[in-house]
C-alpha cells in the first residue's frame, strides 16, 4: 500500500491590513546621468551592465523573499529605478517569469514599469508589453524645454508628448510624472502647463512639488547661494492651484501627489499606502513582510555591483532586517494611510499598535480643521494637507 503526501499552500499569517494587496518591487539601478534633484538610489554607469548576471541574482532573490513570505498572492509588480526603461524587454519578462515561479499571480495584476520618455527607451515599449507590462509611468518632470535642461532630463517636450502617444497605443493603463514649484515658475504657466498635461494625461497624473533633498546637487547649489526656490507660500499656492485644476478635470487627488480618474489609481502604490505587504527586489530595495512573529523590514545592499556579489555568495542582498515594534507598525500606518484622500480607519491602527489613537488628539484636530471623522474612517482635510507632517506627528504622539 502506498501512501500518497498532500502538499498544502503555507498559509500567510493573519494581520490587519492584509486585504491591501501583495507587492513585488524591482529596482533597477542604472542611469543615463543623474538628474540634480534626485535622491533616489540611482547609479550612472559609462559601460552597460551585464544585465544576464543581474537577471540571476534576481530569480535569487525572489526565491529568497518567497521563503520569506510564501503563500501570498501577487496583485502588482512596480519595476522602479534608477531607469527601468534601460532594461532589455528579456529582462523583464524573465524577471516576471521568476515572479510567476514564486507565487501566484491575481488574474489583474498590475505590473507597471516606470520609463524616461526618450525616443530610444519609447522604442522599447512594445517589448515591454510582450514581456507581460500593462502600464507605464513615464517621467516626464516638465512640460518646458527650458525647465527641463535645468532639471539634467535627457528629452525635450515634443519626444515626450510623443512618448507618450506612443505608450497609451500600446498600453492599457499610462501615467506620467510631472513636477512642480520649480525655481521661476509662476501661477499663470503652471496652470497652463497643468491644462495641457491633463489633456494629454488620460487617466493618472502624479504631481510632486520640488523639494532640495539632502546631499543632491540642487541643495548644493541653493547652499552656495546659486538656486532661488520659491517661497513656502508661493509653494502653496501652486500646491492648492494643482487641486483646483485637477479636481475641475475628473483627476482628484487621492493621495498628496497623485491623481486619478476613479478606478484608475495605481494598485502597487495603494498596496504601500494601505500599508499591505510588499516584497523589495534588486540594489537598495526595501520590502514589508509579515512573519510569524510579526512584520519585517527588510533593506538591500544599495550598491549595484556589491549587491550582485552578495547575492551571488548569499542568496540575497538584504543588510538590514528589523522585526518592527508595535508601536512602530502603528506609526507606519498613520505615516502612509493618512496620505491618502481616503484616510485611515482608526480599528486598524488599534490592532497594529496594540492601543487607540489618543481621543484628545483627535478632537483638538477636528477643531482646528485639519481632520474629519466619517464612516468610521479619519482623513486629512484641504487644509491638513498643507500641514501633513504635522498632522500625523499630532497623532502619533
């Protein structure tokens, strides 16, 4: 007689907000030239990467991150940078083939590839599609010529209107990056600018107001006195411009620098801002895990070439992996949730952080109009947003 062993799926451990989704991130490192504002973990490189070798390493962290975290179901898969739109279509689909291997896929799962809209990587596009991308989110950063070879982009306005032409003719789902509160601009050519970016925008605009990140080339240069960015309330008054202009169109804001047309927002970032699991891939990615004993965070070499070494002596490329407190589960959700328009429901973070969220805080908000209560659920107000930090600093203290 022969006795015949029933393997069965892992089960995922039961958490809060497990109904936000599964992620899986790639990062792809490499860049053209570094772009003056960018904090990013972006790497330029004279010689091509071996992209055969990076593809090994990782189908070897994916199966990593799968014992980690097996039984989950992908909902979408980002392949973020660095520049993305560098990478060979066979890279792709060989990199989405080991995804499949790993965990199954939900039947819409999103996969996004986020591209530079020159006409060489918009040559690639139809690769894209083929490996298995079903939408694109392409950095265009500024609709002026001008603006833009202050910004280090590599492409003028008229390729990246084409650019992005050609993407909505081959994908189902377009997005495109725009930003603003650059130095010099005023009310009047934003909004022109806005106008016509919402024209050709289709369903997803992401719209983030300049800021001199640490250790970038544009802070240097403010500190040596040689960059004039605008005044905090000229910031402002752009920032309440791009709602009133958006909203005016069908594309509402529903986080602080994204809008979309209802049904249209991206599904891999909800997956984050929902504060759901997501699994980091390649040179400096970081990942959310839940464990047994609780949810991970994960952090990998940021190095290209030392996290290719690791992995191939390791496995992986993970240098930190933390076992968050409670209390820091709890202030991640608030940090995340209350981003979005839709807010955050209060049960949630009292069963992420083991306590509720101090009434008092909360009513000292509502007076002041910075937050509203509605549906058992807690958002920001208008005007809470302009002061966000704050707000979620109020709460989690």
């Amino acid at each position: 007689m022969s006795v015949v062993a029933t393997v069965k799926e892992p089960r995922p451990p039961a958490h809060p907000t497990r109904d936000a989704g599964f992620g899986v991130y790639v990062h792809w490192p490499f860049c053209l030239a570094k772009c003056p504002y960018c904090d990013f973990n972006s790497h330029v490189r004279h010689v091509s990467p071996d992209q055969r070798k990076f593809v090994r390493a990782f189908e070897a962290e994916l199966a990593h991150m799968a014992e980690l975290a097996p039984g989950r179901v992908v909902t979408s898969i980002f392949f973020g940078g660095g520049t993305p739109s560098l990478m060979e279509a066979n890279t792709v689909g060989a990199i989405l083939d080991a995804v499949a291997q790993n965990w199954p896929l939900d039947p819409g799962v999103e996969v996004t590839l986020e591209a530079n809209p020159t006409s060489v990587e918009a040559g690639r596009f139809r690769g894209y599609r083929e490996a298995g991308v079903n939408r694109v989110s392409l950095g265009v950063q500024a609709l002026d010529d001008h603006d833009l070879r202050a910004l280090g982009r590599m492409h003028s306005v008229e390729e990246a209107m084409r650019a992005v032409s050609t993407a909505m003719s081959i994908f189902e789902r377009v997005s495109f990056d725009l930003i603003y509160a650059r130095p010099g601009q005023t009310p009047a050519a934003w909004r022109s600018e806005l106008e016509t970016a919402i024209a050709r925008a289709g369903e997803h605009l992401s719209l983030y107001q300049l800021t001199l990140e640490p250790g970038t080339p544009f802070e240097a240069l403010w500190r040596a006195g040689k960059l004039d960015p605008l005044q905090s309330e000229e910031a402002r008054f752009l920032y309440e411009v791009t709602q009133e202009i958006c909203e005016k169109h069908g594309l509402p804001a529903y986080e602080v620098s994204n809008h979309a047309r209802k049904g249209a927002e991206c599904r891999h970032n909800l997956t984050y801002w929902r504060y759901g699991e997501y699994a980091g891939i390649g040179p400096g990615a970081h990942g959310r895990l839940v464990a047994p004993r609780g949810r991970l965070a994960l952090s990998t070499e940021k190095h290209p070439e030392a996290w290719l070494e690791r992995v191939m002596a390791t496995g992986h490329g993970v240098v930190e992996r933390q076992l968050l407190a409670r209390h820091d589960e709890g202030d991640e959700f608030l940090l995340m949730g209350l981003r979005l328009a839709e807010g955050i429901e209060p049960r949630r973070f009292a069963e992420l952080a083991g306590c509720e969220l101090a009434r008092e805080r909360i009513l000292h908000l509502l007076a002041l109009g910075l937050i509203e209560e509605r549906e058992g659920r807690l958002r920001v107000t208008s005007q809470g947003f302009l002061v966000l930090d704050a707000v979620v600093a109020d709460l989690a203290g």
